[in-house]
C-alpha cells in the first residue's frame, strides 16, 4: 500500500514540475503568437551569427564549445556549435 501511495505521489510530482517547466519557458514571442526558430550548426573554430532584426523577428545566437574530456580529466575544444535562435 505504502509503495501504491510512493509511485502515485512521484508520477503526480513529475507531472507537476512538467506543467511548471512547460509554462516558466513560454517565451514573449509565443505570447505574442509568433513562432520561436532555433537551428545549431557545427563548426571547427568559433563563428558569429547574425544579430538584429530581421523582419518581424529579433535573431541572436550563441558560440558553444564542444569540449571532449579524457580519463584524466583534461578537457580540450574539439569544434564549436553556433546555436541561431531568433523569437
């Protein structure tokens, strides 16, 4: 019975903080009915992207390094991701 009650209470919990995340991560522009576009691509060195206004949209992006990190724990920037989002 006990194990029933833990199960319900966790699922319920889950659903809870899904309900939440999805409504703290609305975005202006999807209150406003506009669609929100973000594309990644892949370079080898680190590359800007397009800042400002494009029509009816504001577009931004961000430089990511992809970081691989061997068994001692030394980390090195194997390429970059260019993440494009405009709202």
């Amino acid at each position: 019975m006990t194990t029933k009650i833990m199960k319900t209470g966790i699922l319920c919990g889950a659903l809870l903080a899904t309900a939440v995340a999805g409504a703290l991560t609305s975005t202006d522009a999807q209150a406003r009915g506009k669609e929100y576009f973000s594309q990644d691509y892949q370079f080898d060195r680190a590359m800007h992207g397009f800042e400002g206004r494009q029509g009816n949209y504001y577009c931004s992006y961000q430089r990511i390094p992809n970081t691989v990190c061997d068994r001692n724990g030394r980390c090195k920037v194997k390429g970059w991701t260019l993440r494009q989002h405009c709202y």
